[in-house]
C-alpha cells in the first residue's frame, strides 16, 4: 500500500504547514506596540533621554513597580515623556502567557 500524502494526526502534512504559516502571519500582522506620549510645559528641549521599565503583573492589572516621568526629568520644567511597550517587553508579555507585562517609560529633556 502506497501513501501519496504524509499525515500528521489525520492532517495532511501540506495544510498543517499551511495552517502554521497563516497562524503566525495573522499574529504578526495584528500585534501592536501600545505608545503614550505627553508634553510637559514646552515639551523637550536639550533631547538628553533617561529610560526606566515598569513591572505590571496579570496583563497590566497589578503594578508592581512603576517609574515616576517627574523624578527621571530631575527637575525640569520642560519634558516629554513616551510610555510604551517594546518588543522586549511584547515578547516577555507572551512568553509569560500575560501574567507579566512590563512597559518602558522614557523621559526626553
């Protein structure tokens, strides 16, 4: 008896591959970088840049640790801070299922 087509429990090898690619493509192209960006008074000025990370756990519900934008200006009047989450901090986000979601804070003087 000859097999023509290579199953992989019950499905053809071809469309299992098919299936996968479709899978991570629809991923990829859906995925998201979440950005927050805000001036304070007239926004930067000198473009000196002070980054920090902050911990959230359970998909951002409980903070765990969080960086405070006025602190990391070191007294200046004029900043803009940028929230975000990064690849970094995606991929940490999915390895983890969710339950840790760290973003990246950075404060642009």
């Amino acid at each position: 008896m000859r097999l023509s087509i290579i199953t992989f429990f019950g499905v053809s090898m071809k469309k299992s591959i098919l299936n996968t690619i479709f899978s991570v493509c629809l991923v990829l192209m859906l995925s998201s970088c979440y950005s927050l960006t805000y001036n304070v008074g007239q926004g930067a000025q000198a473009g000196v840049s002070v980054s920090a990370k902050n911990h959230f756990l359970i998909g951002g519900l409980v903070a765990v640790g969080t960086s405070n934008p006025t602190m990391m200006a070191g007294g200046a009047k004029d900043y803009t801070v940028n929230i975000q989450h990064s690849f970094i901090d995606g991929l940490l986000s999915g390895l983890t299922g969710g339950l840790y979601t760290p973003t990246t804070t950075t404060v642009t003087k």
